[in-house]
C-alpha cells in the first residue's frame, strides 16, 4: 500500500480539486491517504521544501504540485 501525503491550504483555490482526484482514486486503489495543512504541517513541508499547494508526495517523495491529470496520478498509484 502506498503511502499519499497531500498538502493543501484552507486559501488555495486549487487545493479542493486535488482533494477530490484523490478521493475518487481512494475508491479504486489501496492506498494510505493523509491530508495536511501546509500550516499546521509546516515542519513536515519544510523538509519536502514545498514552496506551492496542492502537493503531493507518494512514498516519501514529491510528486505532484498543483492539480495533477487523474490518469497520471491513479498510474503512479496503481
């Protein structure tokens, strides 16, 4: 099961569609979902030196920042 670390902001206008991609893949695919305010998580973000949100890290690694395509997301998580 891959581990899915999303980083978003209460003001990020984009941030609630990455939310959502990943919710429909979460439907389909195994994965271990956790979703962080690059506030509160603010040490967790430095270490990725995230400088945008949405982000997502799979695994312990950045994968994605702003909204990924479906399809590339669910092929790096299938």
């Amino acid at each position: 099961m891959k581990k899915v670390e999303v980083f978003v902001s209460p003001t990020c206008s984009f941030c609630p569609m990455a939310v959502e991609i990943i919710k429909r893949i979460e439907e389909d695919v195994d994965i271990d979902v956790e979703y962080l305010d690059i506030i509160e998580s603010r040490t967790r973000a430095l270490e990725y030196g995230l400088m945008a949100v949405p982000a997502i890290a799979i695994d312990g690694k950045i994968k994605f920042v702003g909204v990924p395509e479906e399809e590339e997301l669910r092929k790096e998580l299938e």
